[in-house]
C-alpha cells in the first residue's frame, strides 16, 4: 500500500474515532440541565476537531520528515498540511465573525474535499434572517455557495 494511501486511511480512522468520542461524550451527559448539555456540545465539538486535526498535522509532518518518503509524497504532505491550517483558519475566522454577529456560540466545519460548510450556531429563537445573516459572512468569506452550506441551530 502506499504511504499516500496509508495516510488517507490514517486519517479517516482518525476522524470515526473522533465522531465516536464525540457522540460517546453527548450520549453520557444526557442528566445535565440542557444549557450545559449545549454548552459542553460546542466545547466538546471543539476539542475534538482540534484533537483530530492535531493527529492529521502530527502525521503529515511524520511524512515531511521521513527519509523514506519519496519528493512527491513529501510535497503532497506539505500540500496537505498547508490547506488544512488553511482550513482551519478559516473555520476560526468564520466563528468569530458569527459570534460577533451577536450569536452566542458557533461552530464551523469546512470539508476539505468537498467545500462543504457546516455551521452549528447557538439559538434559540433561530429564524430565516439569522440564517441569511450567517450565510451573507460565509458568502463573503469563504465563498460559499447556497448548495454547499449547511446551518443548524442548536438550541
């Protein structure tokens, strides 16, 4: 198999394990008062997307720094790492800029094959022209187009 392979595999791995922890820790704090319950959501969501992006990062500088690893996979690696701090600046950046907004809490997620964008926004009385006003930041920012952009309120 090869190491580009293995690492695809790696990471895919990696993000079920995450996805596992994540529902793993929502289904066991099911007796908590629903506001921490969505409290500990967003911060949960947020540890494990960084916990796993830590993982991808580690394992594409594990690549870049290999002697075994051939120009081409070292230069995918450098490919790799680059748009996924790229990502994840972006995320970061559109998370700030919703919470400005006057939203409580926001999470956002861009996949980095698809371009999809998902955006958990915290609100509970979440309507159309909240959901306009969060897509008009994304349109902006990140280019987002209708068909690829996903909003839900969580309340």
């Amino acid at each position: 198999m090869s190491k580009k392979k293995k690492i695809i595999v790696l990471s895919c791995m990696i993000a079920l394990l995450a996805a596992t922890a994540a529902f793993n820790f929502i289904l066991a704090g099911k007796t908590e008062e629903p506001a921490a319950q969505t409290a500990n959501y967003f911060t949960s969501y947020r540890t494990e997307r960084t916990s796993s992006r830590n993982e991808q990062i580690l394992q594409l500088d594990a690549v870049i720094a290999s002697e075994q690893a051939d120009d081409k996979a070292v230069d995918e690696a450098i490919d790799m790492k680059l748009k996924l701090t790229s990502l994840m600046e972006k995320e970061l950046l559109l998370e700030n800029l919703i919470k400005a907004k006057g939203y409580e809490d926001a999470v956002v997620t861009i996949g980095s094959s698809s371009g999809n964008i998902n955006v958990l926004v915290k609100d509970a009385e979440f309507e159309q022209d909240d959901a306009i006003a969060i897509y008009t930041i994304l349109m902006d920012e990140a280019d987002a187009s209708p068909d690829k952009v996903k909003i839900i309120p969580v309340s």
